[in-house]
C-alpha cells in the first residue's frame, strides 16, 4: 500500500470510536502503517518523575490509529475526500493534490 498522507496533514478518522473527527497528523509510522493524530484516540498514560519540571504522573497521550482508517479532508468538502496527484508547473514542479470532488487543493 502506498501512503499519501504525510505529517501536518488534516485527516479525518473513518472509523472507530473517534469516527468522523479532525485533526492534524503528528507523526506516521510508515512500517507499521500507523499515524498519530493530534488530540485524537487519546489514551492515559502514565508517566515517571524525571526531574523537579516534570513530575510525573498521568498524562493524556494521543494513541496511534490505522492509516486506512483516517483520509485526507477538504476543508471545502467538510469531509475524507478522494484526491488525486498534480505536478504545480507555477510551483517549482511541486506535487499537490486535487480533491477529486471539487476540485481544490488539499
Ligand atoms: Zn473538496
């Protein structure tokens, strides 16, 4: 499976308890085919005191989720488009992508 998704990329989950929430890629896991999403499948973790600035104790964490279950959103579509890949001639060659609904970049 190819992933087109990357860091800072606002998805929306398909699935699962957190279905049809958005936010922001923070990190993907390409081997395990897993990304963290900002403030979302939150999960308590507990946490070692270090030093006297960080404490310990527990701590909201976000949890990974399966890349198939969030796609990218347009912010036009208000929701997980399809997109496809352009080459911007005006952009140095950059590759953006065209939501295939309506059009626009996301
Ligand atoms: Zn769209």
């Amino acid at each position: 499976m190819t992933i087109r998704l990357k860091k800072n990329d606002n998805v929306m989950v398909l699935a699962g308890k957190e279905k049809n929430k958005i936010g922001k890629i923070i990190r993907i896991n390409k081997i395990t085919n897993r990304v963290y999403v900002e403030k979302i499948n939150m999960i308590k973790r507990h946490m070692k005191p270090r030093s006297s600035q960080e404490p310990g104790g527990i701590i909201d964490k976000e949890a990974s989720i399966n890349i198939s279950n969030v796609g990218l959103y347009c912010s036009k579509c208000k929701k997980a488009v399809r997109f496809s890949l352009k080459v911007d001639e005006n952009n140095d060659k950059k590759k953006i992508r065209i939501c295939k609904k309506c059009g626009s970049e996301v």
